[in-house]
C-alpha cells in the first residue's frame, strides 16, 4: 500500500471539483489526486498512498541526506575502513 | 531513477552499516512500526548485516493484517447484499474471514471489485447509480485522508449510493499499549515515514517523552531504514529519548495539514480491535455524526459476530513484536501464501509474507 517511489508532476487537472494531476515514474505515468499538497507545482515530485498525494519532496531534504552518506563514503574512505568491520573505526573530526 | 537509486546503493548500506557497528556497544531490541519497512528489511538481507548486538523485531504496521476478523465478515456480508458492488484494495480479497474471504464470496456470485483509490469507487457509484457502491475503508493515518475526501465528495455530489465500511487504524495508541505492556522489550522506534507524513511529529514526541523511548521518522527504502536505525542507536547510546526525522525529505514537524483537516471533519476517534491484538482504546476512527450516512456498517445493518481466530496462528504475537514469523508451527507447512491461515501471511506487507518470499525454510 505504501508507494516508496516519488513521481515527478507532468499534468495538472481538474476532475469533480478536485484538484488532480498525473505523475510520471519514469515512463509510467498514473492519475492522483493533489487536494493535499495544493501547492504543488509541475515538475516537482511528489509521494503518494492509495491515489493521494500526501506530500511534495523536499528536493533540499533529499539533497542533505545524500550529501551525508556521499560524506560517509568520503571519510571513512580516508580511514580506509573495511564495510563490515566490528571493531571502533574512528570517523575523522 | 530519481529519488529511488541512491536510497538502495550497496555501497551507501556498507558505509552506514559499517558506521552502526562503529557506535553500537550495548544490546538493543528496537523496532520498525512499518510493513513496507519489514518488507524493504528482510528483502535486502539488512538484518543479517547489523551488529549481533541489535535485535530487530518486527511491528503491527501492516493494515491488512490488523483488520479484524469482523471487518473481514461484515465486508463479506455486505458484499452478498443484492445489487451491491464491493470495492476494496486487491489485498483484502484474500484476507480469511471467520469462514471465507471476498475472493470466494466474490466466486459464489457477488460483485467484488479491487479498486487502487477510494475516488475509483466513487467514479463506479457515479456511473451506477442504481446500484449501491460500498468501499472497505481500511489502513493507518496514511489511507483516512483519502477515505475522508471520498466521503466529502459524495456528500458534496449528493450521492445516496456510496458508503464506506471504515476501519482505520492509528499507529500512537498502539504503541503506547505495546509499550505500557509487561511483555515489552522494546527500545527504540523506527517510525513509519508515510504515516508522519500525514499526523506529522507531535504525538510522537509525547509517547517519547511519557516512555522515555527514542522514535526515528523513518522512510522506507534500505538505506533510509539504515540512516534511521543510526540515529536510534546513537540515541540509546548516549541515553537520549528524543524525536529525529531521518525521513526530512516527506515529514514535516506539523504533518500535511489540509489532510489532517479532511481526517477531523470526516472522522472521529473511537475504540478499535486490532486482529490478533484486541481492543485498544482511542485507536480508530469512526464516521462522525454529520456524515453517518455514508457508514456502510450502519445502512446495511452488519452486526458484529464474535468470532476465533485460527488456534495454531501467532500472528498476534508477531504484531506485537514478541514473535518471529519463522517460529510458527504453522509457517511455510500448513500455512503459506497460497493457502494462508493467517492475515500476516496474506498481505503483501505481512511479516510472515516477507518471510517466506525472502527467508524461506532451510
Ligand atoms: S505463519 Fe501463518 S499461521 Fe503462522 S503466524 Fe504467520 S500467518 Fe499465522
């Protein structure tokens, strides 16, 4: 039920009175319903659960947290520390 | 593709897991709430690679395996009603009521639908209006904004034939009674993403404060869960009990406020039953008063039937997180998910499920 994969807003419409829009996952594209994010603009991507957008990625969010992991990899990198390894590595400053 | 890749890398994992056993000295029991986390779990071997000293227990945070029996019977009774149509999520349908499931009911004649959204069974009650068009309104906080619009829209179109068999479910109540409980051995909480994303973080910080637990708002690919259960045991390592947001990208502090809105305008709390379970206080929702109408326990008058659950299955004890789904008698011999006997078993985001696609009996 819970879609993990964000779609990214091709198309904006309206349907009954409610907002709605269709969201492209890479060449697949199906139809929500955006009455929860009415801020949402074309081109940003979005989360959704059982045919509701519940909310726009923050693509800054999103960013922050792979520039973290990107510095994860970089540091323990120049400790040349082994993936797996159980002993205390120390993490640089 | 965008915003998936990156959240599965190997490599990322490695550095992460590697990073976990840097910080992890101390036993900890932690547990993630979510389904679609077990799942994303077991599926990537995540558990295998984690420091001996961190046990992960799985949640209750399936919402089909946590329907009761009776939603299973009423829908089933409902869905027998001449001139219904019956529409539910594709899971449901296999879902073992007290004697059958929708599948057979929907075998024995009756129309049966899966629909992907509650606005489908709307569109299908438009397009019949001679017909009455009955949605199975099951799942946590993430699902009731959808089942609030679709109410809200019928009563906006003055649509006399639609209505919604409701079972929600919410995720604090039940963790304040995991965690109020003698048997609990849990430390930590790794929050289910999506669901923070609708109620936002507030609760939360109240179960952590009250229980002095520590909760991580946790997405649901590999790598999230990983980052997620970092930070939890940098927490109970350094004894904090706070509140983080690994999941920043979709959780907001406050939550997604016009869908919390709809939810209180639809929906009032009320006692739930949790299969396996049993009754926690203030963990549902129910149909307020002002939209009554569209309670579909009410039109067609489904009685509650008191009813057993299959003795040899623990699926209670798995929710609960006491259990794991391998030590079951019953699991991957007499029952399996082509012919389950319990709901852990059926859903896709079942415990048991995730066991037998990815760990099967050696
Ligand atoms: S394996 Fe089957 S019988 Fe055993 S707990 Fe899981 S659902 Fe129940």
């Amino acid at each position: 039920m819970c879609l993990a994969m964000p779609g990214k807003l091709v198309e904006i419409f309206e349907e009954g009175g409610l907002k709605m829009g269709r969201l492209d996952y890479d060449g697949t594209v199906n139809k929500v319903c955006l009455e929860y994010v009415p801020e949402i603009e074309l081109g940003q991507y979005a989360l959704v659960h059982a045919g509701f957008a519940i909310s726009i990625l923050d693509e800054e969010e999103a960013a922050r947290s792979l520039e973290t992991w990107r510095e994860f990899n970089r540091l323990r990198e120049k400790e040349g520390a082994v993936a797996f390894d159980n002993r205390p590595v120390k993490v640089g400053e | 593709m965008k915003y998936l890749a990156e959240y599965r890398d190997p490599e990322v994992a490695r550095k992460i897991i590697a990073e976990i056993h840097r910080v992890t000295t101390k036993p900890w029991v932690v547990m993630e709430v979510c389904g679609g986390q077990t799942h994303a779990i077991v599926r990537s071997g995540i558990d295998q690679l984690l420091p001996k000293e961190i046990t992960l227990v799985h949640g209750p945070g399936c919402p089909v395996c946590v329907t009761p029996l009776e939603t299973i019977d009423q829908a089933i009774a409902i869905a027998a009603s001449p001139g219904v149509i019956f529409c539910s999520f594709g899971d449901m349908l296999r879902v073992p009521g007290s004697s059958r499931d929708l599948l057979t009911a929907r075998s024995a004649g009756a129309d049966v639908r899966i629909v992907y959204s509650p606005l489908e069974a709307l569109q299908l009650a438009r397009e019949n209006p001679d017909r009455q068009v009955v949605f199975l309104a099951i799942g946590f906080e993430t699902t009731a904004p959808g089942n609030a619009m679709a109410i809200i829209q019928a009563e906006r179109e003055g649509l006399a034939n639609f209505s919604e068999l409701v079972c929600q479910v919410l995720v604090p109540p039940a963790l304040r009674a995991l965690l109020a409980s003698p048997a609990n051995r849990v430390q930590g909480y790794l929050a289910a993403g999506h669901v923070c994303t609708i109620t936002g973080l507030e609760e939360y910080r109240e179960i952590a404060s009250n229980y002095k637990v520590p909760i991580v708002a946790t997405g649901l690919e590999a790598n999230d869960i990983l980052e997620g259960l970092l930070m939890l045991v940098e927490m109970l390592e350094s004894g904090r009990c706070e509140v983080l947001n690994q999941y920043s990208r979709s959780v907001r502090p406050e939550g997604n406020l016009p869908a919390r809105a709809a939810v209180d305008k639809v929906f009032g709390v009320a006692d739930q039953k949790w299969r396996g379970i049993g009754e926690l206080p203030g963990s549902g929702l129910r149909i307020r008063r002002e939209y009554q109408k569209f309670d579909a326990a009410r039109r067609f008058a489904v009685e509650s039937l008191k009813v057993s659950e299959p003795a040899e299955c623990i699926s209670g004890l798995i929710l609960q997180g006491l259990k794991k789904p391998d030590e079951c008698g019953a699991f991957g011999r007499r029952c399996t998910p082509e012919s389950p006997l319990g709901a852990t078993m059926v859903s896709s985001e079942g415990a048991c499920a995730a066991y037998f696609r990815y760990k099967p009996l050696n």
